[in-house]
C-alpha cells in the first residue's frame, strides 16, 4: 500500500548510529538505565540513612526526622523514575503503532 516500509532490526549499534532516526535506540537500552537508576536510588538512599545517624549525634530530633523520611523518599524517588521509564516506553510503542498503522494503509 503506499506507506512507509518498516526497517529491519538494525541491531543496537546501527540503531545508534542511524543519522535519519528509523530506528529506536531508548526501547533497547531502557532496562539498563531503570537498574542504574535504582542503584543510585539505593547508593543514595543508604548514604542519607548514614548522615541520619550522624545528624542524630547532634540533633536526635532531626536525626530521627532524617530517619523516618528517608526511607520513604527513596521510594518516591523510585515510583517517579519507574513512572518516567514507563512513560519513555510508551511513548516509543505509540511511534511503533503508528508506523504499522501506516504500512496497513490505515493511517
């Protein structure tokens, strides 16, 4: 029909260095970048759990404050970045649907 082809499976290397943007590189690569996220989550998280205790030293209050909040921060910290990666994905389905869309003629 007179749509645009699909192109092949370039692999992650040709879809890096793909100058016209046929192919999605983010799709590929998007797990890595939810672990190193979560590990800096973590890295950061255990790190302000340690100045929680140092604080603590100090100001008991704030330190206990410091303790409660922490945690709970981290997690937030996760749900937004686990809800940004997700919204990315469904960004790049929405473009792939759409290009077969296209190619059944029905866009």
């Amino acid at each position: 029909m007179g749509g645009y082809p699909s192109p092949p499976d370039k692999g992650f290397f040709g879809a890096l260095f793909d100058f016209n943007f046929d192919y999605f590189v983010t799709s590929k690569v998007i797990k890595v970048l939810y672990v190193l996220g979560m590990v800096a989550v973590a890295l950061s998280t255990l790190i302000s759990l340690v100045s929680a205790f140092v604080v603590m030293g100090d100001t008991p209050g704030m330190g206990i404050v410091l303790l409660v909040a922490t945690p709970i921060l981290g997690m937030i910290y996760l749900i937004l970045l686990r809800i940004w990666m997700e919204l990315l994905i469904v960004i790049f389905k929405i473009g792939e649907d759409l290009r077969a869309m296209r190619e059944r003629g029905g866009f």
